[in-house]
C-alpha cells in the first residue's frame, strides 16, 4: 500500500534568516529563526541603534550555523517610525518587509498575554508564514521612494493648516458669543474696538488680549495656506512629473479641483501599482463587509480599512459629481437607483458612487477611458 502524501506542503525556503522587530521607542526586541517550530533567539537593543542591529544580525547568523552571505527577510509593522528603517534595512542588503498592523491575525479571545517578546515571536511566526507561501496572513505596505514620501508633505500640511484655520474661526465665535456678541465670517481682521458686549460696554483687557493673540495666529495661517496654494499652482505649471501630469489631467474633468486630484494622485493613484478595481476600493476602504453564517446574512458597511482622507474626498466628490456631471452615466445610475429614495439610502447610495467614481478615474489615468458621459472643461 502506498504511503499517504499531504496534498499540500510548504515550499522550501532555503537557508534563509529571518528576522522580526518589535519596534518601540526607548527599545527594539528583535526576533530570529529558521524555520517554524525552532525556537527563537530574541535580543533587545536600543531603539535606533543600526550598528547595533547589524552586530545582532551577524550573531544570529554564527548562532545558528548559516553563511554569512546568507538570505536576510525582515518584517515590521507600519507605524510612528515610517519607512526610514525599511530603507536603512534594504540598504544593507536586507530584504524587508513592511507589515499593515490592522491586518496582522490576532487571537480573538478577551483577555490575552502581550509583551514585546511575545509580539516578537508572533511576528517572527508569521513572517516564516508568509515566506512559505501563507500570504493570508497579513498585507504588505507598499513603500514609497523618498521622493514620493516627500511630495505628500505639501497638500498634508495644507489639510492641517485648513483644521486649524477652522478652530480658531470657532474659538474666536466662541469667545465673542459668550459676550453677546455674533459675528459673521472672521477674517484676520476684526475690529475689536467696534465690538461691545451684551451691555454695550467694550472688550475687557484680558478677553481683547486672548482674541488679539488669536487674530495674528488666523493671519498668520492663512498666509501660510497662500503660500502653499501658490506653490502649488507653480508645481502644476513647470513640472511633468507622474503625480502633477494625473493631477493635471484629473483636474480637466468638470467636479474636480485643485483639492481633490491632488489628493487623488499623491496618495492614491500616481505612484501605486493597482491591477484592478478591488485594489481601488479597498485602499480607499470602500469595499464591503459581508457577514454570512449559516442562515444568517446581513452586511455590515463599508470596511473603512484604508486611506481615510481619500474616502473622505472620494464621497465630498462624488456628491459635487452628480451637480456637475448630470449626463454621465454613473449618475444616471445613482438617480436610477437612489433617486427617489429617502435621505438614509441617498447617503448610502453615495457611498456606492465614490467608489465607483474611483475606479472611473484609475480607469481614466491608467487607460485614458473618460468616464462614459464625463464633460471636461473648457480649455
């Protein structure tokens, strides 16, 4: 009788180190083996020490009796540190791997041990994983250049300057409604003498000294919003490069302005490899959430796993789609179906909008396909 064979194996990796970091900030536990079921040799060093790292890794390598030229794969998850060690790593003829932590598996029961050294040998499992071919078990980031990373500084600054700009318009409202006093549009310049209280008697010294301080700072954001503004602009007009060259071709589209193609290419579509139009909704975190167990079925809305600040643009956008492209046929699907319904169902109609608006615009940089009834603007 022939011997039973299992249908599936692991492939064979090879002789191959691997190694997990659990990053923090004082301190770095770092994770090494060769394969499942080994246990691993865990060191701790001082957070940022990369001359350390390096020493640390040679020693594996004697501890565990491979080549000194030997395969080095490398994992950590996305957070506070960005990318910069990534780059350090692969520098140093690491292979690295740069892990979302919202996807890792987790051992859902209530209450369970977590130290360093536990998240290091859980990540050092997986790692071994996913090498040997289990890609479930977690998502890869994909890393930007420096470059790339550098030019999404701009429009993140701008969108910080204009949350800011918004709270201090509502504290100063604030401030002055607590006298009596209403206002309209606040601008940097408020005339402070003119104003007087429910009494009619003026602005006490300490109240008039707080919205002094609170004017200048308004000022002195706005103008900085300006300069950023124009800089923008002057970008968008002497440079080619990929994410200006789709922000200036997303902009031809009438619905969209200068915020949102921005956006749109920086974060989204000008330097990411997408392959098709699940990818697009998921970074977006528009894609559905299905809950089907037995007899049970329902959905439970959108995953609202990816980038948030696209999302938000994505369904800001797509309602200002439907004003300015009327004849376009993804908006005579959302009246076909959303239409008539109550105001409950056109927002989650909306919804469905953007992420089919999204996958238009990938199709429209990618493939030059207009989006079937799209007007362009006026050149």
């Amino acid at each position: 009788m022939p011997k039973a064979t299992s249908r599936s194996e692991y492939k064979t990796a090879g002789p191959t180190l691997y190694l997990a970091l659990e990053l923090g900030r004082a301190q770095w536990k770092l994770g090494f083996s060769t394969r499942l079921g080994e246990r691993p040799r865990l060191r701790t060093i001082a957070g940022g020490n990369l001359l350390e790292l390096s020493s640390e890794i040679a020693l594996a390598k004697k501890f565990f009796g491979l080549r000194r030229d030997c395969r080095v794969l490398s994992c950590y998850e996305a957070g506070r540190d960005g990318f910069w060690i990534h780059r350090a790593l692969v520098e140093a003829g690491v292979e690295s791997l740069v892990v979302d932590s919202s996807s890792i598996e987790v051992n859902r029961r209530q209450r369970k041990a977590k130290t360093d050294g536990l998240d290091a040998r859980r990540l050092l499992d997986l790692l071994i994983r996913f090498d040997l071919g289990s890609r479930h078990v977690w998502s890869v980031v994909r890393v930007p250049t420096p470059e790339q990373e550098d030019a999404r500084h701009l429009h993140r600054e701008l969108r910080t300057l204009k949350t800011d700009q918004t709270r201090l318009r509502n504290r100063i409202r604030g401030l002055l409604f607590g006298q009596g006093i209403r206002v309209g549009a606040i601008s940097g310049r408020l005339d402070l003498d003119r104003l007087r209280c429910w009494d009619g008697k003026p602005l006490l010294s300490g109240l008039r000294r707080r919205l002094v301080a609170e004017l200048e700072h308004l000022t002195s954001i706005h103008r900085r919003i300006l300069d950023l503004e124009a800089a923008r602009r002057a970008a968008l007009a002497t440079s080619s490069e990929r994410c200006l060259a789709q922000t200036a071709k997303l902009m031809r589209l009438r619905g969209l302005g200068h915020n949102a193609s921005w956006l749109f290419a920086h974060e989204l579509f000008g330097w990411r490899e997408l392959r098709n139009r699940r990818q697009v909704g998921g970074l977006a975190g528009l894609t559905s959430t299905p809950h089907a167990s037995g007899d049970s079925t329902r959905e439970r809305g959108i995953s609202k796993a990816g980038i948030r600040s696209v999302r938000h643009m994505a369904i800001e956008i797509a309602w200002r789609w439907t004003h300015f492209q009327p004849r376009s046929a993804l908006t005579r699907w959302y009246e076909k179906r959303f239409g008539n319904a109550g105001p409950r169902l056109r927002r989650i109609g909306i919804v469905a909008l953007a992420r089919k608006l999204l996958v238009a615009l990938w199709r429209y940089l990618e493939f030059d396909e207009l989006p079937q009834g799209a007007k362009l603007k006026p050149v």
